[in-house]
C-alpha cells in the first residue's frame, strides 16, 4: 500500500477501536499510531521515534498553563460560587418567559470565564440549574438543552482549553487568541439565548414565567458575582497590556481564586482536596490526549497524507470559501464522533497548512475551529456534554437532552456565518491590540 492509504486505514481502524472496543481516544491514538509507525517503519524505530516526540511535547513551558487554568475552576466550583452566579442572574432574567433556561446560559457564560472546561460547566450547572427548572415547570427538552448547550461555552470563552492547546500547536499567541476570542464569544452567548426566545415563543408551555425580582434584590445581587467579573478582568487586563504572558497570568489566576475562596471563607479543606484531585483528573486526560494525538500525528505525517490531502483539496477547482466550509465539514463531523479536543490534534497537521495556504488568518481560524468542534459535544454519537447532563439529570433521558441540544445548532451555524462575514471586526481588531 502507499504511504497515504495506510494513513487511511489507519483512520479508519482507529474510529473502528473507537466504537467497537470502547476504548478512550487517548488510548487509541497511541496504539493505532504506534503500531501504524511501526509498519511504516519498523517497531525499533518507532521505539525510538515516539519518546523524543512525547518528551518534546511535555518538557514545553507553556503546557503548564492547562492544569493552572483548571485549578482555578475547580477552586470556583468548590467555592460555591455557581450558586451564586445562577441566582444573581435569575434575579435579572428569571421573570421573563424561558428566562431560567437564559439564567442557565448567561451562569455558564460566567462560569466558563474562570474554569475553561465544557465537561467542568455541564457538570456544575446541571446540579444547580435543572432542579430549579424542574421546580418552575419547564419542559425537560427546554431543560437539558439549555444546560448542554450553555456547557459548550466552557470551551469557547477564555481561558479556553482548546484554544491553549490550538495556541501551543500552531505556535500563535494566546494572548491573541484569548482576546480575538471575546467578540465570538458575547456573539454565540447571545445567539443561544435568543433561541431560548424562539423557542419560547413557539412552544410558550416549555418555559413559564417566574417570579419577578424587585430593583433592590437585583442589585443586592450583584456583589455575589463581582469577585469573579474582577478575577477575569484581572487576568484579561494582565495579558492585553504584556505585563504577564499567559503562563504567568494562569499561575496569579489560581492564587488570586484561592484567595478570594479564604478569604470568603467559602472553601473548605474537603473542597480544596477535591480541587485538587479534580485538576490532576482533567489535567491528566488532556495530557494523555495529548500524547495521543502526537504518536498519531507522527504517524499520519510518515505517511505523508496530510501533505497529499492538503494538495489534492488546494487543486479542486473551488473558491476559497467551499473549501473553507469543506473543510468545517470535516470537523463537525470529527466533533460529532469523537473528543472535540483529540479530533482537533488529529486534524490540525492536514489542515492548518491548507487554511494559512488559502490566506486566512490563524488566529481567526482558532475561533471558527473552537466554535465548530465545540458544537460536536451536543451533537449525537459521543455529545460529551449530553452525557455528562443526563448523568447528573437521572429523570430526563439521553435522548430527550440530545433533543434539546439540536435547537442549538442554528445559532453555531449562525455564528461561523458572522464570523466568516465579518473577520476583522469579530475577531482581528481586538486581538491585534494586544502586544
């Protein structure tokens, strides 16, 4: 076989151990793309190729600023501070008609502003926010969806996971992509809210009114979210002035979350020793993606079919911008079957060197990327963020939270749309302000 259809089977064998064997796709990336390098080469040289390769990976500086970022959510969830935000902003939105599904997305926009991590957002908003819709009437479909969907938003606001790792991949600044990434961000936060609206607005039974909050109790709340608006504003305003690189700014975010935490006496030793855990939990997973991804990627380079993809996608007799949705296809599709994050190292090395070749801007293609993998963990076969809801939503099946999250999809769409329309004023005016 050529050296490209062996990184086709190897794609293929790869997604077979996937779905038939179960195994997790750190696991499989490392073991179809060792053994795929020792057919391509010989099992001694792939011995002795796959270790500098990892020790490349993991001796990088830079990769310390995932678990910091991490530790800082887990202190915030420990904290308590998710009751908080819900019920400051159900105190602004919760009279209007679906205004608790809107009081869900706008605490998961603030919470993904600390934690980073779509996994972490489902999880501790689906403990605080479903039971309080379930108390008010609200439809499970209207229910689930709107906490799946507002989780997605862990990935995409910063400090984004997915944009550290695309960051530290593509050698771009994450101060850049950080601050490219607000405007994208406010963008689909208020898309997936409006389609609370619209949904509403169809189905009005799905999303009664609650209470409405007096002026004085609004801002009575307010002061319950200010320690967390001011830890991001910290951090944000560090990185766009130079004073800090991100490194720096995710080590004074956990120092400055845990003081805030002891100081507010909202963290015990039980909560600390659980923030810790949790961050050597998600921090180990990502590094053993990671390190999948990178055997795997060893392996499709050898092969040499990133390289003829690329060129056989570049010579199509297509504008710029079919290709460009083309190769969006592709990562809704990879986001749908396997881990956002392991679907973008995986496809990074066949098509970052096509996108920067077809003259689009890599910082903008790390939110268009963000923006499109993160809408597969709502999507059906592996929907991460689906799963995660119905695990913590014992009484409202998969299903019915698969169901919820389809609504959502037009406001992605929508989204990249925008993006594609409008770059400059999305996402390049505000990232080249930044040293």
């Amino acid at each position: 076989m050529s050296g490209p259809t062996v990184g086709i089977v190897g794609i293929l064998v790869m997604f077979a151990v996937l779905f038939v064997f179960r195994l997790p796709a750190a696991f499989t990336m490392m073991l179809v793309g060792f053994l795929g390098v020792a057919y391509v080469t010989s099992f001694k040289a792939a011995l002795g190729m796959i270790g500098p390769d990892l020790w490349n990976i993991f001796s990088n500086y830079g990769l310390t600023v995932i678990p910091m970022f991490i530790l800082v959510g887990e202190f915030v969830h420990y904290g308590g501070y998710n009751n908080s935000l819900y019920h400051a902003t159900y105190r602004w939105f919760g009279h209007y008609r679906g205004g608790l599904a809107i009081t869900t997305i706008m605490a998961c926009a603030a919470f993904s502003a600390i934690s980073g991590s779509n996994t972490a957002t489902a999880a501790t908003m689906s403990t605080v926010a479903i039971p309080e819709m379930k108390k008010y009437g609200y439809h499970p479909i209207l229910n689930a969806g709107s906490v799946a969907a507002g989780a997605t938003l862990g990935v995409l606001i910063p400090p984004s996971i997915v944009l550290v790792v695309y960051g530290l991949y593509t050698g771009q600044s994450i101060g850049k992509l950080f601050f490219g990434n607000v405007v994208p961000s406010v963008i689909l936060t208020l898309l997936i809210a409006a389609t609370v609206l619209c949904i509403c607005f169809r189905h009005p039974q799905w999303g009664p009114k609650g209470p409405r909050s007096s002026w004085a109790e609004r801002m009575k709340a307010l002061p319950e979210i200010v320690d967390i608006l001011l830890l991001f504003a910290i951090i944000m305003y560090a990185l766009f002035t130079g004073v800090v690189t991100a490194t720096e700014a995710a080590a004074a975010s956990c120092a400055l979350g845990l003081a805030i935490c002891l100081i507010r006496r909202k963290l015990s030793w039980k909560g600390f020793a659980e923030s810790i855990a949790g961050t050597l939990r998600i921090s180990c997973m990502v590094f053993m993606i990671l390190a999948g991804a990178t055997i795997f990627g060893r392996f499709l380079a050898l092969t040499r079919l990133p390289f003829e993809a690329a060129s056989m996608i570049s010579a199509l007799a297509l504008p710029n911008w079919m290709l460009f949705w083309l190769i969006l296809m592709c990562y809704i599709v990879g986001g749908c079957v396997m881990d956002a994050l392991a679907f973008l190292l995986i496809s990074l090395p066949i098509f970052y060197p096509l996108v920067t070749q077809l003259g689009y801007d890599p910082i903008w293609f790390g939110q268009v990327v963000c923006i499109v993998t993160t809408m597969g963990s709502i999507m059906p076969p592996i929907g991460i963020c689906c799963y995660v809801v119905a695990a913590m939503a014992p009484g409202i099946p998969l299903r019915t939270v698969f169901r919820g999250g389809f609504y959502y999809i037009p406001a992605y769409i929508i989204s990249i749309i925008i993006l594609m329309a409008f770059p400059y004023w999305t996402v390049l005016a505000v990232s080249n302000l930044v040293p």
